[in-house]
C-alpha cells in the first residue's frame, strides 16, 4: 500500500521536528516563568524558566527606573531599559517598560520598536512627541507637546521621535506590550551600520553628495 508524500511528510514533522518546539500554547502554563539568562536553550517566545525554587521572589519588584539616568549625551538623553535582560520576571509575560530622561533641548532621535506598540506617560517638563505615518497615511507627521501627566500612544513598528522643548529637564516612563521590543534607531542604523551601507546607496536614497554621506557617518562610528 502506497503512502502520500503529504501523510509522510506530516509524520517526519511529528517525529523528528515535533520534539524540538519548546513553546506552542499561547497562554501561560505557569504564574511565573523568570527567565534564566544564561541557560543555553533558546525557545520560541522567551528564555528558559528557572525553577521556582531558585527563583526567589526579588522577580516581582524593581527599583531600576526609580533613578534618573546621565543625560549627558549627545542626544542629550538617556534611556534606561527594563525589559527581559534587565528584569527576568517579565519573561513570556509580553510586557517591559524605559525611562527617559532628558536635559533641556535633549532628544530621543527618530527610532522604530519593531516587536511592540509603546503607550507612555510625561512625568516631567514638556516634550514634542513626533510619530511618522506609514505611506498609506502620505507620511503625514503626528505631533503635539505632552506635558506633565498627559500620555502619549504609538503603534508598532511606526517611527516617532520625543524632543525636550522646554527650558528645563523632562523624564517620561513607557510601556511595551513585549518583553523584549527593540529598537531602530534611524540615524545610527543609516550611518554606523555594520558593516557600513555603500555610499553610493546612500548618496542615491538621501540625493545628496558622497561628502555629506561620509560626513554624517563619522559621526557615528562609535556608535551612539
């Protein structure tokens, strides 16, 4: 008796591959999975759990955005993270959050998370917040000064931008519904890739001269 390529097919998958997925229920199977950042397993959606024996219970708590961060940068910013490498009890929970702090006339430059959408809340001073529409909107540019106590939303994978347009120093806290967002930062991605872009695709995307594009990429090249 003959067998399909598809039926032999599904029984290599469940034989051979099948043992090797390490996370397929979209839902939590435990309270608390806290991520052990050195186990050597990579999994589908988050680290390895420890066991809860060794957990503890410091997973559920972090002073780490508590402290303003050196905002004495050229960006004149400073962010400060808490997602799943700074705190491993939001391992597969899908959620993290930053702090940013800024001196006068400092910025958060034009960035993308691609992994999450960002919802945050002024603390302090005023920022010009800037989101870029996608070509379906013509680019259009979202923008309005949050000032202390007002929220702000931007959707994944949309560019956007926070600037400092008062005369003293703002913070701002954001939340991602990831743990683990990243970021693209424009400017930094453009011009101190590596390896670098080609110049002449640089010259031809920017329509500009190859001076400009040299220029602008030893301002990067130690990174940002």
């Amino acid at each position: 008796m003959g067998y399909s390529k598809t039926l032999v097919a599904g029984l290599f998958v469940m034989l051979f591959l099948a043992p090797a997925v390490l996370a397929t229920d979209p839902d939590p199977l435990q309270d608390f999975c806290v991520a052990d950042l050195d186990g050597k397993v990579v999994s589908v959606n988050g680290h390895t759990c420890k066991p809860m024996s060794e957990a503890g219970d410091d997973f559920l708590f972090s002073s780490k955005l508590a402290k303003a961060g050196n905002t004495s940068t050229p960006n004149g910013s400073a962010v400060t993270e808490l997602d799943v490498a700074e705190w491993p009890g939001t391992n597969t929970l899908g959620v993290s959050m930053n702090r940013v702090d800024f001196a006068p006339r400092g910025t958060n430059p034009p960035h993308i998370h691609p992994r999450a959408t960002e919802i945050g809340i002024v603390m302090k001073g005023e920022l010009l917040v800037g989101i870029l529409g996608s070509l379906d909107s013509g680019n259009r540019l979202y923008s309005r000064v949050v000032r202390a106590g007002e929220t702000f939303l931007i959707p994944r994978g949309l560019m956007h931008f926070q600037f400092n347009v008062g005369k003293t120093e703002a913070s701002m806290v954001v939340s991602f519904n990831s743990q683990n967002p990243g970021i693209v930062f424009v400017p930094l991605t453009l011009f101190g890739s590596n390896p670098p872009i080609p110049t002449p695709v640089l010259t031809k995307a920017l329509r500009v001269e190859a001076g400009v594009v040299e220029l602008l990429k030893s301002k990067f090249t130690a990174g940002f």
